[in-house]
C-alpha cells in the first residue's frame, strides 16, 4: 500500500477506509494518542492506538523522533482542533529513536542557539518546518516572478578569475599546497602553477558576468549561491548566502526601482497566498518571543500584518541627500545617541542610520537612491550635472523594517571612456576587467539591475531576526560544520 502525506490527509474531502502514513512522531500522549509530522505540512495528524492490543514492546518504542508507519481508517476526529485522525490498525516502527539521547525534545523547548549546534535535527521542530518549506516556496516564488516576465535564468561561475567588484572580501580557491607552495623569483605565490594558472576565488557576486548576458538576452537573473569572507559576526550576515540579481537592459534606476519593487512585492504576496498554515505558526512564535521583550522592542506590527503592510504600501523613495538631511536633524544624531554621527554630507551610512530612516522615521520600507559616487562601487552610472566635489552615483539601495539593507543596486556606467577613467582612479586592472569593458565597446547601452539578499529576504518573512535561522546550514566566522 502506497503511503499518503499528512497534508493530504488532513485535506481530504471524506473519510477513509484504509490509509497510510509514514513519519516522524512529535509527541505520544496516555499511551494512545501519536502526534505523526511527514514534513508536508505543518499540522500534525493525530494516529489514535488501540494501546490494549498493542503489545507494550511496541508502544515503549513511540517516542519523540521515531519514525513509523500507521495503517488505519481516516475517521472524523472527536478532538478539537483536527478534523481527521487516524484509528490506528496496524503500526510499524521504521526506526527508533532512544527517548533519552534524542536532542530535540519539545517539552524543553531547546534554546534557538541549542538548535543551531544541532542544524541537521532542527530541522525536525515546528518553526524550522515552517521556515525551510516558506524558504522554498520563496525561491518558487522568484522563479516564477522572472519567468513570467520572459527574464532568462543565467548560471554565472561560482569559482571566479574576477576580483574587482569590490563587493567584499574573497575566499581564495586552490589547488596549490600549502606547504612547498611554488614561488615566483620575487618571493609571490606562483598561480601559473595553480589548477587554473591563475589566482581565483569564490564569487562575491555574479552581477558583471550578468551583465554581459544582460547584453544580448535582454533581461537575465541569476540566483545562486555567493561568498564573502568579511568577518563580521552579526545577525545579518552570511559567509555564504544566496542573491538574485536581474540585470535589465535599456532599463535606468528608475526602472530598476519599479522592478525590484513588484518583484519584492509579488514574492511575499506569494508567500502569504502559499504558506498561510506555516506563516500563522511564525506569527505565534514572533508574538511568544517578543513577551518577553519590554514593549519598546516588540514589533509595532503582528507578522501577517507586516507583510500585508509592505503589499499595500509603496516603498518611500528618498536620495541620499535628503537622507542624510533628515538623519542630521534627527534626535539620536542630536544627542550623539549614534555611534557613528553624521555631520556631512558624503557620510557612509551604517546600519543604525538606515534603521532609524525605516523603522523611526519612515516606518515603511525605503528605496535610497543616489549615494556619493566615492562609497559605492567602480560601475555605477555618474549622475549629470552634479556638483563638482559632489559628485553621486545612480544607485539605490533598499531598506527594510527590521532587516536593514536587503537589495543594492544601480544604474550601470555604459559610457566607456567615463569608466574606464573611474578603474583607473580606483587602480582596477583594465586588462582583467578586458572582457567587461567589452559591454561597453560594443553596443554599450543603458543598463540596469540590482541583487536581492535571499536570507534577508527569508527573515522578512517569516518573522525570524537571526540570518543564521533561515539557511539550513549556516556558514559564519568560526562556523562551518556539517
Ligand atoms: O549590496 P551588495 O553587495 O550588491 C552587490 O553585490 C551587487 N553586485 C548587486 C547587483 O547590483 N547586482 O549585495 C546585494 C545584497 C545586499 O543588499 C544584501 O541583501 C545581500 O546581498 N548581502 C548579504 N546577505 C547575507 N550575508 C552577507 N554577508 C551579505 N552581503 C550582502
Ligand atoms: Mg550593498
């Protein structure tokens, strides 16, 4: 008999004679009543034993982690809270899982630190269901969003000769040893020698190899994996975390808004229509969580209300410039609450500063758009007519309640001779960078796009505030197990 999953179980429209079931048990009440998750959906179905003739071997061997399989008839439950449960005939423990050793016990309620020592079992709670099956109907979800569009899907290379986006620091990729590695005569590691005769690394970003498809696709997204070794240990930052980038042609920043708007906003309506059972789950947990919190720092606004928010509003759009007006002006600029005060403008805004725009000031989200063309990278299209010594660039960044930045983007610089003299300003090799400039000698034209961090993207979501909660196996300064 093929096994049915719990989700369809509990959607059936009628009871059934015979079904079958296979899965993990969550808990095991009086003897009698299983709690049987399959990871299909949230809810569990409750399996009702006929303990008086089952043997006490086999009811000793229900416990917390287990998997079986239950035989028996869908009936309408007498319980509240399900409208099915399975009267069970025939049980089999597929495997047994030792009451005392198993870590994840949900009477103990393991500490969310506990549960990322333990990652390949967190997965088996409630909240880290929800999030992994809201994370895959989120990456669906840009799928979707950019098929529909007729945007190509494009595969940019993990392992990169490239180094001058700029965007952090890299992972360098070797074959060479460690020990006896080949040196040139002037005492440098000699790459001729290395598996690709020359230095490589993880990438940073796929952005300027997609912009070379961009080029003659038209519209191009990637979404894949991408590294970066900067040591900052917070909760928003990944060593390695997932980005989609679309890069647009004939598209300018204006544009690219519009787009990384509705695209935003498409994937989260999508979440909201998809995960409505694992979306409320995260609301109670966030609700939980923020009690113990003082009232100042729990969310102005439930979960599902929070997303709905951001369907129903614009995102603000603000220039830097007036940006760093509001931010100067601001109370905890003031009072120097702010580590880092702003007093002029060209200032690189931190986190706290962004934080205040949405969270204080705003309170939506906000697409900042053209920052001094010093803190923002070598590729970014120069405005027209800006003040000497002022000079700023078409970028935009977005910031989100609670996440902070969660997409950077930019109009890109098509005009040759105006980028080539930014590389050289910024000492970026032009021979390296041959093949990118290439955009620009031939058919150069407008062109522009932006990268979404997914993990950030997840945490808005589902309500979570540590990144590394929303990856299944996070990757962090000091943490690479499993
Ligand atoms: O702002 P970033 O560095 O932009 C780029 O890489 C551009 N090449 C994108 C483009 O225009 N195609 O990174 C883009 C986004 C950030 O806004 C943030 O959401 C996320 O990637 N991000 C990180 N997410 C997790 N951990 C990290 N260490 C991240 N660094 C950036
Ligand atoms: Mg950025």
């Amino acid at each position: 008999m093929k096994h049915t999953k719990v989700k369809d179980l509990l959607n059936s429209t009628t009871t059934l004679q015979e079904v079958n079931a296979k899965g993990w048990v969550r808990t095991f009440r009086n003897n009698q009543f299983i709690a049987l998750n399959d990871g299909s959906t949230i809810n569990n179905i409750q399996c009702v034993v006929d303990f008086e003739n089952t043997p006490d071997e086999t009811l000793k061997r229900i416990t917390t982690g287990a998997a079986i399989s239950v035989i028996g008839t869908l009936i309408e439950s007498k319980g509240a809270g399900q409208k099915y449960e399975i009267q069970v005939n025939k049980l089999e423990i597929l495997g047994d899982s030792d009451a005392e050793k198993f870590p994840i016990q949900p009477k103990n309620k393991p500490s969310l630190d506990f549960l990322r020592e333990n990652a390949h079992l967190r997965v088996r709670t409630n909240m880290f269901g929800a999030i992994m099956r809201v994370r895959s109907v989120l990456s669906f979800a840009v799928h979707n969003y950019f098929q529909q569009k007729g945007f190509v899907y494009v595969n940019t290379p993990i392992i990169t000769g490239s180094d001058a986006e700029g965007a952090g620091e890299m992972f360098k990729v070797t074959a060479l040893p460690f020990d006896n590695t080949p040196r040139t005569e002037d005492g440098k590691v000699n790459y001729k020698e290395d598996f690709f005769e020359k230095e490589t690394n993880l990438t940073v970003s796929g952005q300027l190899e997609g912009e070379t498809y961009a080029m003659a696709l038209g519209q191009i997204y990637t979404f894949g994996p991408t590294f970066r070794a900067e040591n900052s240990n917070t909760s928003r930052h990944l060593a390695e975390f997932w980005m989609i980038e679309p890069e647009v042609a004939f598209n300018n920043l204006d544009d690219n808004m519009d787009l990384a708007e509705d695209f935003i906003q498409y994937v989260i309506k999508y979440a909201l229509d998809n995960c409505q059972d694992d979306l409320k789950f995260l609301e109670g947990r966030l609700l939980d969580e923020e009690k113990s919190k003082p009232q100042a720092e729990r969310s102005e606004m439930a979960l599902l209300e929070k997303l709905n928010f951001v369907l129903e509003n614009n995102f603000k759009r603000v220039s830097y410039t007036e940006a760093i007006d509001i931010l100067r002006d601001s109370t905890p600029n003031k009072k120097k609450k702010f580590q880092y005060i702003i007093n002029e403008w060209g200032a690189d805004l931190q986190s706290e500063h962004e934080r205040y725009l949405v969270e204080k000031h705003f309170k939506c989200p906000v697409i900042l758009f053209d920052y001094p063309a010093n803190i923002k990278a070598f590729y970014m299209r120069l405005n027209d007519n800006t003040e000497p010594g002022r000079e700023t660039v078409r970028a935009m960044d977005i910031l989100f309640p609670g996440i902070g930045e969660i997409v950077g983007g930019s109009e890109r610089e098509e005009r040759y001779d105006v980028l080539v003299e930014k590389m050289k300003a910024l000492e970026i090799d032009e021979e390296e960078l041959s093949w990118y400039l290439d955009t620009r000698r031939f058919g150069s034209a407008t062109h522009a796009g932006f990268g979404l961090g997914f993990e950030r993207l997840v945490l808005f979501v589902t309500g979570m505030t540590n990144i590394r909660d929303v990856i299944p196996f996070p990757r962090t300064p000091g943490n690479a197990e499993f």
